[in-house]
C-alpha cells in the first residue's frame, strides 16, 4: 500500500470509510461482518481509519474501538463531532442534530474517546459546521481539545474555502473531508486549491459516487427503504435513469484498461493530487480488496481528461443534496 500525508501522519493512500458498516445504506452490517471488513483492510495495510459519533449513532464507532483496540498503534483513527443522534423529544427516538457549541463538542469527544476505547483520537473532524456558532469557538474548543491531549489533530467536514481559511487562522487544520468523485466536483470550485495552499490533506468520501461509478445500481427502485440515497435528487428514479446515460462510455474506459468501473473512480482521485486521501465504505471483503487494488491503476493524461469530459458537473442530473441537506453544509455549489 502506498502512503500519503494526512497533517502529522503517513497513512495508507486510501483509506476506509467505516459508515456504511452501520449507517445510511439500508440494514446495518453484522458485527460480525463488521469485524471482517475492518481486519481484511488492516491486513492489506490500510492505515486510515473513519468513523463519526452520528454513524448508528455510536454503534460505528463501538464497532471500529472494539475490533481496532488490539491493534490501535498501528493505525490512524479518524471520527468527527458536531452531530449526532439526540433524544430532542424525550421519547427514546434519537434524532440527528447538528451542533458545534464548545460545551456539546467536548461531551461528545468525551463519548467517543469511550466507545472507541482509546485515550487519543487522532483526527477529530467538525463533521457539520454550526452556522448558529462562529466557525473559530468551534475550531478553538477542538484546538483546546488537541492542547489537552483528548485529540491529535483537527480536520473539517462539506466546508467552503472562505471557512476552512477563518478556522486554519484559529488553529492548524490537518484536513479537509467532502464528498468528491468525477459526478461530484464541487471541491473543485476552490476547497481543493485552497487545501493544496495551506498544505491541508483532502479525504475524498463516496469516491465512486455512492455505488453509481460502479456500474452495478440499474434499478433505484431496489434500493432498502432506510437508504439516504431515496433521499437525494440524483437517484430519484428519473433523474437516475438520464444518469445511467453517462455509464456505457465509461464503463468502456473500464474495461479498455483492464480494471474495474469502481477501481477507475478511485484511481481518478489518487491521480488528481498527492494531497487526495479517497476513502471508500464497502460491507463487503471482495468489494474491499477490489477498491484498494486501484493503487495499481495507472491513467495518462489522456485518459485523465477523457473521464473528466465523459461525467462532470455539466453532464450528471440533479443536485446532491435534498434543500435541507444542501442548507447543512458549507460548500460552493456550480
């Protein structure tokens, strides 16, 4: 596995998003599964590892301090604060919440450093910026909280170069996680420019578009009642279906190199700067092994700039995001 630099660390070049192993996608993973997937990626030499207190609201991150305790020294440990699921209603429900207060944020670090059985988080991100809370009382409690020795480094979630700038004043961000792949490039607007400026790490979360770029997902119909993907605009059944339109010349691409459709989109995010750290969720051993093997996919330039016209801001339907979520985050938009 190759490294890259992720603030004070070497990590693997790609990573492990470990979310989809509790959250978002339809019926969680077994935590039998769950363990498989976290020790196949640790055995192929996967370094960086990512979690949240809002995946399974705390069950991913009980998982990943479980399974990860033994061997804790050799890796990164990602998770992230400022939203989670709290019972707003006293009646057991727990409910996602954003909230970026200094007071909020050191509790649910004190949470997290429990679940994930570990005395230090090594990079602890800001997972959605309170607008109700300047970004620098935020950024100044997790920078406490590095003085403390609770966390390491610090890194941000869906912000905007114009936040990512004030916080990196207040106190050094170590990186910077949006979602990016060739059908999502806001980055591209100016979070990327301004990360290669300040030397801040980029991690690439959905680097193949949410399973889109894996060329398997024909029928949005199939998809699990509780997936998020019901949620967003681009795989609402007729935007999905002029989506699919972009697939057949890509997936020629694929196969015209030898790799997979998936290997493909994340090789384009390794070849788009050294500073780019993709971390793909997967619940399965096979799709793992499959991802990680893109380190070994070579694209020219020509290749590079023929993917970059084949699917991109101009050619993918629909926005990301639902209005509400589109509200939550920080990012530039097209």
């Amino acid at each position: 596995m190759q490294h890259r630099t992720l603030g004070p660390f070497q990590v693997s070049a790609i990573g492990v998003g470990c979310m989809n192993l509790s959250h978002a996608y339809g019926v969680p993973a077994s935590a039998e599964q769950g363990e498989r997937v976290l020790l196949s990626a640790l055995d192929a030499g996967v370094t960086l590892f990512d979690t949240a207190a809002l995946y399974g609201f705390g069950a991913n991150e009980t998982l990943v301090g479980r399974v990860m305790k033994p061997h804790r020294h050799k890796i990164t440990l990602a998770s992230k604060c400022g939203m989670q699921g709290l019972d707003v209603n006293g009646d057991g429900k727990l409910l996602r919440v954003i909230d970026g207060r200094p007071q909020t944020l050191r509790k649910t670090c004190e949470d997290s450093l429990r679940r994930l059985q570990t005395d230090v988080i090594d990079l602890y991100y800001l997972h959605r910026w309170d607008k109700a809370v300047p970004i620098e009382e935020s950024v100044g409690a997790l920078g406490e909280m590095v003085r403390k020795g609770n966390i390491r480094s610090i890194g941000l979630s869906e912000v905007s170069a114009a936040t990512l700038r004030k916080a990196h004043a207040e106190y050094p961000i170590a990186a910077v996680q949006s979602e990016y792949s060739l059908w999502t490039r806001n980055p591209e607007i100016a979070v990327l420019d301004a990360c290669k400026e300040l030397g801040v790490a980029f991690v690439a979360f959905s680097p193949v578009a949410r399973g889109f770029l894996c060329g398997k997902l024909q029928d949005v119909d199939t998809l699990d009642a509780g997936d998020i993907r019901r949620t967003m605009p681009r795989f609402a059944s007729d935007t999905y279906a002029a989506n699919l339109r972009l697939l057949p010349a890509y997936l020629q691409v694929a196969k015209a190199l030898g790799c997979t459709p998936a290997q493909l989109a994340i090789a384009w995010l390794l070849h788009r700067g050294e500073y780019i750290i993709p971390i793909p969720g997967t619940t399965s051993v096979s799709h793992l092994a499959e991802d990680l093997d893109a380190v070994n996919v070579s694209l020219s330039v020509a290749i590079m700039t023929e993917l970059d016209g084949l699917i991109n801001q101009h050619t993918v339907a629909g926005p990301r995001y639902n209005a509400q979520s589109s509200h939550e985050v920080d990012t530039e938009s097209f």
